[in-house]
C-alpha cells in the first residue's frame, strides 16, 4: 500500500475496509479474539456498534468499535482490540538503561513531560528502562521510557517505584505505519483538546448547517428520535475537535462522544458514532472498565434529569455555522502527518515521539506516539 488514500466514507483510509477485515480474521486467534459482537440494536440509534472479545486481555477483555456501515464498526473493534494486546505483549527488555540526568541531553525533551503517576518518583538520578523513539519532526532518533508504553496489567510480584503511568493515549494500529501515526496523533491531541476545556470557552454548532456525511447521522438520530447537541472545541493547534451529546425519552441521561480531524466532517463523524458507542456500552454493561459508581450516576440522572434539560435549553442563536470551521483535507498520509506535527510543535516546542510496535511475523502496523508537552488526564 502506498501513501495515497482511497476511502472517504466517514473517515479517509488507504483501502476499504472490507480489505482490511479479510487481512485481518486469519490472525484472530492470534489476538485472542475469540468473538466479534453486534449490539447495535441493544439501543433505539441504529448505528452500528460491535465488540471484539478477547477473554484473556492483559488490559481489557471488551474492545469497542463504531462506524457508518456493520464491516467499518467490526474493522473498528478488532483493531482496538489488535492494537492493545501489542501493548500488551511487548519486548520489556530496554534499548538502554540511564539515569534521568544521563539521557536528559539526547532525549529532546523533558521526561517529566510525560504521563507521570499521582505521587510518582522522578528525580535526576532516576535510573530509567528506555525505549528507542523517533522524532516525527525530524526523523532523529531519541528514546521514551519502556513503562510508558507498557499496558500489561496483570500483577507480579515484583514491585517498583512507581514513575511513568503506562496508557493507551496515542496507541493506534492502521493499514500502514503512517495511517497508524496519524490515528494516534490524533488521539493524542483530541485528549490535549479534552483536558483543557475547563479553561477553554467552547461553543454550540447549529445542526442545520451541517453537511456531508456527518448530515446522515443527524438524520439519522432525528429518525430515531433522539436529541443531539453538537460543540466545536477550542484546540491550541486548530484542529477541529467536536463534541456530540445524545438523549432521548428512552434513555435520558446525555452521553457524549468526541472526534479530533483536520477536515471537520470527519471529525464530527467520529463524535456522532462515539455518541452512539458510548451510549449503548453503557446498556450492555460488558466492557471491564465500566464502574458501578458511573451506574449510579446513571440512576440518579434517571431519577432526576436535569441535565438534559440543561443541554435541552442551550440555543441555537448564537450558535456557529458548521461551514465556518477551518476543515483541511490532505490526500498524502505523509503531508498529513507532518502538518499535525508542526501544529504540535509550534504549541509544545516539542517533536511527537513515535515508537513502532509492528511485528515482522503478524504484519499489522501498530505505533505508539507519545507527545511530550500535551496533557492527558491519565
């Protein structure tokens, strides 16, 4: 496969995804994938909405996939569920070992930049496992921690202080390595967008002058009577990033889904299908980090729904013209990934870091970026 992508229903890929379904089932039992799940019509939408089970999940047993067509949401949930047993099963052994002050000159960045835990112990003679890395903006070579990357959850008994917090934040598989650099860098920096909105004024999209495949899902919630109110969020590197809030008579409680594209309908496609997801996990009540305490709000909303009729009240006077939002469609994966890097940069001052989890034997690209500089509440 080359740089050049060739499908634009709802998202932009290499291939179609019913190419990337076929290359991918022989490898299920690999994964551990032992059944693909409609749950679609647990809920009232329609859009379809599939889980890929892997019962023996070093993180999670329960991977959800979302799309505007059944193949795109099962390509969907497999590959998050491809994507996590690679972290799941890497290679521990590190590339280097060196103390936060050796290392601080040939990084490029600072390691306390990274996802660090709550009470972490970070200091300059910390002696640290490394990971080689690539600078996405200049192709260098550079290094990231192997606890960063590392998503094996299972306990053991040996015990370390506890420094970088392993997440899944900019781990991503594609049809390629440079389709899967852009899905992490995008997640990454839809997270950043997410972690700053307490800060940030945000504002409410007027529904009617939505356009492209993004209308089809507003006409599709409207079929299926369900409300949505639609946010563009303010993104330091002025990428669009959207928000989508769902409620109905049948289920009350809003729930959001959220979408980070350069080109705005893809953007607020992912949040409208991620609305959905989202929505109907909650029904199914399958996936392994769903908490009780995220039910009892549940009940409680339930019991009094002021909260939709919050969002039942927010206007559309004042709201913006979906035609106004900056949207850029880059045809070349390559170009793609280096305008989202130098967006990245002139933000951080700092090069996304990119470490290549791709196994020789299985063939399906898998990365894990990470972006010194932008936040993530791990």
């Amino acid at each position: 496969m080359n740089g050049q992508k060739s499908y634009f229903s709802g998202t932009h890929r290499v291939c179609p995804p019913e190419q990337t379904w076929e290359r991918i089932v022989p490898l299920f039992p690999t994964f551990g994938i032992t059944r693909i799940a409609d749950i679609t019509w647990l809920d009232d939408i329609g859009i379809p909405v599939y889980q890929a089970i892997r019962p023996n999940g070093r993180y999670l047993s329960v991977y959800q996939g979302k799309g505007l067509d059944t193949v795109s949401a099962r390509v969907s949930a497999a590959m998050e569920a491809i994507e996590r047993w690679h972290g799941e099963h890497l290679d521990l052994r590190p590339d280097r070992v060196a103390t936060a002050r050796e290392i601080a000159p040939e990084l490029g960045y600072g390691l306390d930049e990274l996802t660090l835990h709550r009470r972490h112990c970070l200091n300059p003679g910390s002696r640290t496992a490394l990971r080689r890395a690539r600078r996405l903006s200049d192709g260098q070579a550079s290094f990231v921690p192997v606890e960063s990357l590392n998503i094996d959850l299972r306990v053991d008994r040996q015990w370390q202080p506890p420094t970088f917090r392993g997440t899944t934040n900019g781990l991503a598989s594609g049809n390629t390595v440079d389709e899967a650099t852009l899905h992490a860098l995008y997640e990454v920096i839809e997270r950043d967008t997410l972690t700053r909105l307490a800060s940030s004024p945000w504002s409410v999209v007027d529904p009617d002058t939505v356009a492209g495949h993004s209308r089809a899902l507003l006409d599709h919630y409207r079929d299926a009577k369900v409300k949505v109110l639609i946010s563009v969020l303010p993104s330091p590197m002025g990428v669009p990033c959207f928000s989508a809030t769902i409620w109905n008579d049948n289920f009350p409680v809003p729930r959001n889904g959220f979408g980070c594209h350069l080109d705005s309908d893809v953007a607020l496609c992912r949040a409208l299908t991620e609305a959905a997801q989202v929505r109907v996990s909650y029904i199914a009540g399958s996936r392994d980090d769903l908490q009780d305490r995220e039910y009892r709000d549940i009940q409680r909303a339930l019991a009094n729904p002021t909260e939709a009729a919050l969002f039942e009240s927010a206007g559309t006077a004042d709201a913006v013209d979906f035609a106004t939002i900056p949207s850029l469609t880059v045809l070349d994966l390559g170009q793609e990934i280096d305008e989202l890097v130098r967006r990245v940069v002139d933000v951080t001052g700092r090069s996304p870091l990119v470490v290549d989890h791709t196994r020789d034997d299985l063939g399906i690209p898998v990365v894990h970026v990470l972006c010194p500089g932008l936040a993530f509440p791990a």
